[in-house]
C-alpha cells in the first residue's frame, strides 16, 4: 500500500494517508485530503494509480505542484519523491517501488547477472535463475512499446478473422504480452486496450470453433 507523508504546521508533524484508489488533495472539505492552507487551492492535485505505480496531476492550481523541486502538470511517482502543494510539503512511499529500485539495474537487451542468460526486454525476472531485475534508463520506451503493443492487441481483437485468420490471436497474444510482462510501465488506458484486445481475440476464436462445428455438422 502506498502512501503520503503530509508536513503538519511548523512542528516538523508528519500525517499519513493512504493513497488507495486514488485521492485528490486540496482546500476544500469536497477532497479526499483536505489540506487547510491559503497557498492550496480548492481542488489542487489527483493522485491515482497508473498500471501498477501512481500518477500526480494538478488539476490547474494556483500555486502549481512541484515534484524534487521541478513544477509538474502529470508525472510519475517513485518512493521517496518531494511533492509540494503550494506551500505544503509532503512525501510520496511506496514500499514496493523501493524494493523495485533496490534491484540491480540492468540495460535492455543484456544478459542476466548472476547466470548469463539472454533475456528478451520485457518482464522483470530471469527466466533461468529467477533474479529479480530492473531494466535501467529505458521506461520511456518501454512506455512507447507498451502504447503500440495495446493498440496492436486491440486492433487485432477488432480484426477478428481477418489478417489471414490471424486477428483474433495477435489480440489475445499481444494483449496477454502486456498486461504480463510491461504491466509496470503501462498506463491504466494501455491495460484496458490490451484488456480489450484479448476479450474480443476470445471472441472470435469461440466464433470460429462455433462455425467449425456448424460446418463439420453439415458435411
């Protein structure tokens, strides 16, 4: 579970709130956390969950958010990040991602540290030995492959018999590829159209498996 560490006052006082499903942070009492402080805005900063991690947006606030000390409109949050809202400081822990980050960084395309193995650039785990790994300086991209992988998947769900027979499995293997292996660095739209894509490549298997029946009936 994930959460934020609040800065109370001047005291140095900390509150912990839990994050969940998402929470938005502002001056009003209509807020999940309500931060009684004239630099916030009513309704300041949403943070919600992406894929596995946690987003932070403003939601076009005065004094802005700023996140290690960069202003931010959306960004992605990691254990140990500094947020502000307004004049409000707090801090973003997630146990998880720090477990994540403790991992030996490893770039795409490399072999596995402790056996040797070859490994393809998806997924966090050695196959052989099962070393638990962290692809490093690459997320950008994996965010890029994941976009076109999700689209590919429902696109091939939608596509159904066409593309030589072969629509309704691009959807399903293409979907399962990556709510599998890139479900970290997926957004929550990525995982609803790869979602989406496995769903309607069913489809169409069970309307192919039907007709193959019909027809065997038949003859």
């Amino acid at each position: 579970m994930s959460w934020i560490e609040i800065e109370r006052g001047q005291g140095g006082v900390t509150e912990r709130v839990e994050v969940g499903d998402g929470v938005v942070i502002g001056r009003s009492e209509e807020c999940d956390v309500v931060l009684d402080d004239p630099s916030v805005s009513a309704k300041h900063a949403w943070i919600r969950p992406a894929g596995g991690r946690y987003v932070i947006i403003d939601l076009r606030s005065t004094n802005g958010v700023t996140l290690n000390g960069h202003p931010v409109n959306e960004a992605l949050l990691r254990d140990g990040d500094r947020l502000t809202f307004g004049d409000v400081a707090a801090v973003y822990r997630d146990p998880h991602d720090a477990r994540r980050l403790s991992q030996p960084a490893v770039p795409a395309g490399a072999a596995c540290p402790r056996c040797g193995h070859g490994f393809v650039t998806w997924g966090s785990c050695c196959p052989v030995c099962g070393l638990q790994f962290e692809f490093g300086d690459t997320s950008g991209r994996h965010r890029a492959i994941v976009r076109v992988l999700s689209s590919l998947a429902f696109a091939g769900g939608l596509a159904g018999p066409l593309l030589l027979g072969i629509g309704w499995m691009l959807g399903i293997v293409l979907g399962v590829m990556v709510i599998s292996g890139y479900r970290d660095e997926s957004e929550e739209r990525d995982l609803i159209m790869a979602r989406r894509g496995i769903l309607l490549g069913l489809f169409w298997m069970a309307v192919g498996v039907w007709l193959l029946q019909v027809c065997l009936r038949a003859g």
